[in-house]
C-alpha cells in the first residue's frame, strides 16, 4: 500500500496549493506538511482495513472520500487561523506579518487588513475560508478577491504602458489571457500572457499572425516562413518571431521583438535562373564539334 500513501501525499499536497494558492501556502507549508503526512497514513490505514474485507473497489475508495474531505476542512481552518496574523504585499506578492505597515522585501505600503480579514463577507459577515474569493453565504464578492483585481488592473496598465514606449510600432496585443508581462532583455522586448488551456493559447499566437499582416508584417529574406514577420518602418526593420512562442510553458506564450533584418535583407529577391540564349548553343556546339574532330 505504499504506493497509494504516496499517491495520497502527492495529491493532497497538490491540493493543499490548489485550495489556498501559493503565498499562502508558503505560510502554512510547515504544519500542513505534517497534517498531509498524518492524513496519508490515515487513509492508507483505511485502505487497507477495507481491501482486507475484500469489498469491492468502489468501497475502499467510498473509504477515502471522507478522510480526504475532513483533511480539507482541517488545511482550509488552519489558512484561515494563520491568515489572522498575515497580510498580502500587493507589490511582490510575499506574506508578511500584520504588525507590518510596509512590506520589508520591496517597500510597498501594505494593506490594513490580513488574509482572513480579507475573507470577511462584507454584506452577511461571514468569515469565510482564506483563498475563498466569493461569500460562501451569500454568494458577495469578498474584500481581498476586490483587492486582487484592482492590483491587477494596475500592473495591466503598466505593462500596456510599456509597450507604448517600446513597441509602438506593432499591433497592441488584444488576444485575451491573463497576467500580460513585458521584459526587455538585450536586443530582444519579449511579452507572454497566461491562458486557461494550450489550446486557447495557440488559437490566440496563430491570430495575433493575421493581426500583424493585416498592419503590413510580411514574410521577407532568403529564407521567408510564417513564423517571422517584418516591417519596414522609415528605414528601420521591425521583427516578431513567433517560432519560439511554446519553447516554454505549452499555456503562457512568448513573442519576441526587435529591431532586425532577415537573412539576405529585407528585400531580397531570389536570383533568375540563367537561359541559355542562341550564342551560348553555338558556341556549346562548336565545342562539341570540335572533340568529334579530333
């Protein structure tokens, strides 16, 4: 039964991340490690107890829905007890103690409620469980769920700020996804965005495609494909490739950009292949006749 014991701390694990999200499982990391490794046993003890009735399947596993409910409910209260005594930095997005009024990695000015004031439904009352981000009671969007969105909007306006300022020459994106980012990194300013699905995330590079021939990006060089586009822009040659887009994460595309020249120019024409005209003929036949002679 090991393996299950396994099975069951790998998905509770993924679970506990799933639930509370990331900075605060940062915080609770430490006691619910140890509350998985005890539900882990607790389950393989119950799997075990009924594999050696030999039910059915189904009912082994019937089994462990209960135990993986209660370890939720117990993960969920204890994120909730920590968030008490913790507040959000909404600019590096690192959890802080509440007695904190500026957060001590970046500076930011921190929020005056904690998590799991934030988690407080603002019409009925209820606290609800931190992460939660709708009122479990009445169904009210909740203070930090509010928070979050509008820290988002800023960071959006600062991304599309930025690609006024360095990539005005290129349609703005305006695709979908989530979390936009842009970074300049050498000669290259690269932009990815986050969807839910892979599928979504190719379905939006391959229209951001049309979207650039339709502004004038063409193929061009000694070597034209589809997956880099040009324009030419009062002498300067702008780029996007769009071949490197899934060299990562197969849901959160990346488009390069910079200022560069395909292979053999932008205006490269293929060279004509020679004809031969009536002189060359006569003079390959003189040759010719020239061997039979001899």
């Amino acid at each position: 039964m090991s393996f299950l014991k396994n099975m069951v701390k790998d998905s509770i694990r993924k679970g506990i991340g799933d639930a509370i999200g990331d900075a605060v499982k940062e915080v609770v990391e430490p006691a619910a490690t140890q509350i998985v490794n005890k539900a882990a046993s607790t389950i393989e003890q119950v799997a075990e107890k009924e594999a050696q009735k030999e039910e059915a399947k189904t009912s082994v596993f019937g089994g462990l829905e209960g135990a993986f409910a209660n370890l939720e409910k117990t993960v969920m209260g204890y994120a909730t007890e920590v968030g008490k005594n913790v507040k959000m930095c909404p600019g590096c997005g690192q959890p802080v103690s509440a007695d904190k009024k500026f957060c001590p990695t970046c500076g930011t000015q921190l929020p005056e409620e904690t998590l799991a004031q934030g988690a407080v439904c603002p019409s009925c009352g209820k606290q609800n469980d931190v992460g939660t981000r709708f009122c479990a009671e009445c169904g009210t969007k909740l203070p930090l769920a509010v928070q979050e969105e509008q820290q988002q909007a800023q960071r959006d306006a600062q991304v599309w700020a930025l690609w006024d300022a360095h990539l005005a020459n290129y349609p703005k994106w305006d695709l979908g996804g989530k979390e936009p980012c842009l970074e300049c990194e050498g000669e290259y300013v690269r932009f990815y965005v986050t969807f839910n699905t892979d599928f979504a995330a190719q379905a939006a590079i391959k229209q951001y495609g049309a979207v650039l021939k339709e502004n004038g990006f063409t193929t061009a060089g000694q070597y034209p494909t589809e997956c880099h586009l040009y324009k030419m822009v009062n002498g300067q040659c702008y780029h996007v490739d769009l071949e490197h887009c899934f060299d990562g994460d197969s849901d959160c595309p990346t488009i390069y950009f910079n200022i560069q020249e395909p292979t053999g120019g932008f205006n490269y024409v293929k060279p004509e292949e020679k004809k031969m005209d009536l002189d060359d003929l006569k003079e390959g036949f003189g040759a010719l006749k020239g061997l039979f002679k001899k």
